[in-house]
C-alpha cells in the first residue's frame, strides 16, 4: 500500500511541468492531499496503536485473572474441599487459554504497530521531499513566467528597427533643416549681402596688409616709366597752349 502510495507521488509531482494549468496551483493542492493522506495515515497507525494497547490490557487482566484462580484453587484443597479445588483449576485453565491467544496477538500486532509507524515515517519524510520539491518547481514556475515575459517584451520591442526609425527621422530632420536654411537664404536682402561681401573682402584686405607690415614687407610698389610721364606732360601742354592762342584770336 505504502509503496504505491509514493510511486504516486513521485508520477504526481513528474508529470506536473507537462500540464497546461497553473503548475503552482496543481503543486499546492497535490501537497494539499498528501498532507490529508498523512492525516490518514497517522490515524491509521494510532488505531493500531491503540488496539496493541487494548489487547495488551486485556491480556494482563487475564493474566491477574489466571493468578487469582490459581489462588483460589490452592485455597479450596486447604480447605479439603477439592470439587471447589477443580473448578477454579478449570476457570485457571480458560483464562490461561485466552491469555495464550492473546499473548500471540500482541505478538503480531505489536509487530505490525512498529511496521507502521515505520513507514509512517518514511511517509512523512517522503511528503517532506515532495514539500521541498514543491517549492523549487513553484520557484522554477515563477523563474520561467519572467523570462517568458521578458522574451516575450524583448520580441515586440527591438532595438534594430527603433533604432534604423530614429536615423529616418534623423535624415528627415536634416532635410527639413537644409531647406529651412536655403529658404532663409534665398529670402535674404540681395543687397546687403553684396555690402557684406564687400566689408568681408576689406576685412581680408585689411588683415593681409597688417600682416605683411608685421613680417616686414611693407605695401606693394608700382613702378611707372619716365618717358611716358613725359609724353603726356607734353600733350597736356599742347593742348593747354592751343586753348591760349584761340583765347587771343
């Protein structure tokens, strides 16, 4: 009995994981019944305890019965009175009997009352395996339910695809930024830009010049010929002269 009684623990708590139901709840309420089938049990073996207890009772009241017609026997043969004498020898031999019957009872019941509370224990040792067991596959239940969950958001939310959206919008708000500027620029003032350009050029202009005076350079020198200088002194005059002369006429 007691051996089919684990195997079905131990076919209880393997097949479990395979189950679609909570696996939490199948664990408690099997632990639920096996705790009620100790119950059981225990009771079990107290009754056979407390029927050992009865029967050793009744044996050693038979016992004190067989002592007490021994008694009485021996009492009636000093009183010569042997007929008496024989029947309490008689009702001796019947409690005897009872008492031999008994004796191998509580032989066997005894023996049996220790078998049980035997396996008891080792029914309660095993029911406390199954507790322990209980709790690491609840644990392993709850374990697994999180990397599910986890794996579960993991697949919906990838990181790849939000990341290859975020450099579309990038590039899209990059887009809008250059036309934005090149609007900006197109509705510009035309001439206030050329005026800048020119204050920009005698920025650089200016720059350049101080910077050849630091190095020691000085400005650039043009050179101009002489003689045609004097060629167009000469035809300032002839024209100035000719002007005087048509002046007097």
């Amino acid at each position: 009995m007691f051996e089919r009684f684990f195997n079905v623990i131990r076919s209880i708590f393997g097949a479990l994981l395979g189950k679609a139901e909570d696996p939490a709840l199948l664990l408690e309420q099997t632990y639920q019944d096996l705790n009620a089938n100790v119950m059981q049990v225990r009771q079990a073996v107290a009754q056979a305890l407390a029927t050992e207890k009865q029967i050793e009772q009744q044996y050693i009241k038979n016992q004190e019965q067989v002592k007490t017609w021994h008694n009485r026997a021996a009492m009636a043969v000093k009183e010569g009175k042997d007929d008496l004498a024989k029947q309490a020898l008689q009702r001796k031999q019947q409690y005897a009997q009872v008492m031999g019957e008994q004796e191998i009872l509580l032989k066997n019941q005894h023996q049996t009352t220790e078998t049980l509370k035997v396996r008891l224990s080792e029914l309660e040792e095993e029911v406390q395996k199954a507790y322990s067991k209980k709790q690491v596959l609840i644990a392993r239940d709850k374990a697994a339910q999180a990397t599910s969950k986890a794996n579960e958001l993991l697949s919906k939310t990838n990181a790849y695809g939000t990341l290859s959206v975020m450099d579309r919008m990038e590039t899209k708000v990059e887009e809008k930024e250059a036309r934005a500027a090149a609007l900006a620029e197109l509705s510009g003032d035309n001439l206030e830009k050329q005026f800048k350009n020119i204050e920009v050029k005698s920025d650089i202009d200016g720059d350049l010049a101080a910077l050849k005076s630091e190095l020691g350079m000085g400005p650039t020198r043009i050179e101009i010929k002489e003689p045609i200088l004097l060629e167009e002194n000469k035809k300032a005059n002839q024209i100035v002269e000719s002007q005087e002369i048509s002046d007097q006429e």
